[in-house]
C-alpha cells in the first residue's frame, strides 16, 4: 500500500488513529508495553466498557451520514443510497461548504476540503502559457496592419493575463476533496461508512453501550490494514519488526 515498509512514524500515526477512533488516551508506559497486535487488543478490552457491542457501527454510520445528509441538501432520504457517488450528490460549485455543513450535522470527523497547492500543474501550465504566448505574438509581428494596431496588442495583454489565470481555474490549485473521494474509501457513501466505522467507531455509539471483544478485535484488524498498510499478520505478529521496521 505504501509501495515502502512502514516504519516508526506509521506505528506512532497508527496509535493515534487507535485512540482517536476508541476515545481513550494511551499512557507512555503502556503504549510500551503493547508489542503485538493482542496485546494491543487486550489492553484496550481492559480500558473499554465492556458489552454486547453495537448490531452493525457501519449499517449505523451511513443512517446518520444519510440523516444528515436530507438535511443539508434537502432532499429525500430516498434517493441517498450505500452506490451514490460522492461527486454526483455534491455539485462542485459548493461542495466544500455542503462538506463542512456535513460534518457539523453528522457529528463525524470528515476530512478536510482545504484547497491544496499543486506545484507541477503550475509548471506544466506556465510552460504551456509562455509557448502559446510565443506563437501569438510572433504571427501577429510579422502582420503589418495588427503591429501598428495598439487595439491588437491590447487584446494579446489581455489574453495573456487570461492565459497566466488558467492553470488556477483549472485546478493548479487543486481541492483536497478532489483528491481523497478518488481512493476506494470514499467513492461512494457506502465505503465511507465502512471506513468511518472503524477510524470514528466512538463517535457512532450510543451513551453507555459497551464493546464487545470480537468488535474490538474486528476494528484492530481494519486499522492495522488501512493505517499501517499491512493486509498479511496475525495476533502475534510484532509491531516492530514483522509489521513495522525500526
């Protein structure tokens, strides 16, 4: 998955990713201890409330995502279904602000839609820029009528200017959303909810409902495969050396 083995600073990404999703806070001298993935699983059915665990956190993940959803588009529940398309429900022209409206009115932690800066789109467009830009006034210099026309050579500026703005009209500047709805995890409304299910588990349970060892340990394994990046382990597998290099 990360085309690397994962090291030191995955594990550290990976601890956070645990306790953010199980709402504790791991103590130095107890994240030493954990060695393995059981012992990380023990560890967290001694700290964890302890019960029959919830019926489906992803079944109950996408209701929310679909309540809040008919709520901030104002449409029927109906026509929100697991296969709809992120980008066929959000029309671009406001989809960081329905973005954020979503994440208030679901109560989950969804990524940023944060613009991101794309250094070599730029490049490729200011080369592109520059050859168009070369080619056009070099026809017209070699046109009598359009090189003693100030009319002619107002138009080149502004096309210019027009040429220089494309690269951010089309996407130099590239929307964080653009970027993450691509992976498996969020194509749809569906996968999200799987995904969510196990990096927000804690924010999907009801007050007072307890987990359950097979949840906890359900949970573990997903992490442990979309955090680290690594599909093949078992219980005994050690963090640091067979799943993580030092």
């Amino acid at each position: 998955m990360f085309g690397r083995k994962p090291d030191f600073f995955d594990l550290i990404i990976f601890i956070m990713t645990v306790e953010e999703t199980f709402g504790i806070y791991f103590p130095d001298a107890d994240a030493e201890k954990i060695r393995t993935p059981r012992d990380l699983k023990r560890y967290l059915e001694s700290r964890l409330y302890q019960g029959p665990g919830s019926p489906c956190l992803s079944q109950r993940c996408f209701y929310r995502l679909r309540q809040a959803l008919s709520k901030v588009l104002s449409t029927s529940r109906d026509l929100i279904r697991p296969g709809t398309k992120w980008k066929k429900l959000l029309p671009w022209w406001k989809r960081r602000r329905l973005w954020e409206a979503l994440g208030k009115a679901s109560g989950l932690p969804l990524p940023t839609t944060k613009p991101q800066f794309n250094l070599k789109s730029l490049q490729n467009s200011l080369a592109a820029s520059m050859i168009y830009l070369v080619i056009a006034t070099f026809c017209l210099w070699n046109n009598e009528a359009a090189r003693s026309s100030s009319l002619i050579w107002l138009l080149i500026g502004i096309v210019a200017i027009l040429i220089f703005s494309l690269p951010i009209l089309a996407g130099t500047i590239k929307p964080a959303f653009e970027n993450w709805v691509e992976k498996r995890h969020f194509k749809t409304i569906g996968s999200s909810a799987v995904y969510l299910a196990s990096t927000a588990a804690c924010k999907l349970k009801e007050p007072g409902e307890g987990w359950s060892r097979k949840e906890i340990s359900g949970i573990v394994d997903r992490l442990i495969v979309e955090v680290i990046g690594v599909k093949k382990f078992s219980d005994e597998s050690r963090f640091f050396g067979d799943l993580c290099q030092g």
